[in-house]
C-alpha cells in the first residue's frame, strides 16, 4: 500500500484512549474518532521510529545466534 502511495498509521489500541474507554462501540464510531486523531495529529504511535526498529534488529540477531550456540 505504500508504494501506491497511501500512509499506513499504527496505534495501539490500549493507547488510544479515546477509543479504548468509550461506551459507544463500533466500526463507524471508531474510524470517525481515528479520523480525527489523525486530523490533529494526535494519533499515539505503535511502531518504533527507524533508529529504535534497527537497534531491535541487532539485538534479536544476536538472540537468535545465541540460541543456536553460535557465537
């Protein structure tokens, strides 16, 4: 979806107050307050920026060798 140009935001549901704590559940009433958490930019994010994700990567190489016995 990226290459064809849309923006893929990720949140995490428990973070998300405004939809984690309403009593009014449902599709239509969650894409309209996710719509307005993007519109002001106060979306909390799930995914690690760039640095964070490589750091992670490192580490759970290095894991995985460990697993193995390698290293």
């Amino acid at each position: 979806m990226v290459k064809d140009g849309y923006d893929i935001l990720v949140s995490h549901p428990t973070k998300t107050r405004l939809i984690a704590e309403s009593r009014v559940k449902g599709v239509m009433v969650d894409a309209r307050v996710l719509a307005e958490l993007i519109r002001l930019d106060a979306l909390p994010p799930s995914l690690p920026d760039e640095d964070i994700a490589s750091i992670r990567e490192v580490v759970s190489g290095e894991h995985s060798w460990l697993e193995r016995g390698v290293g």
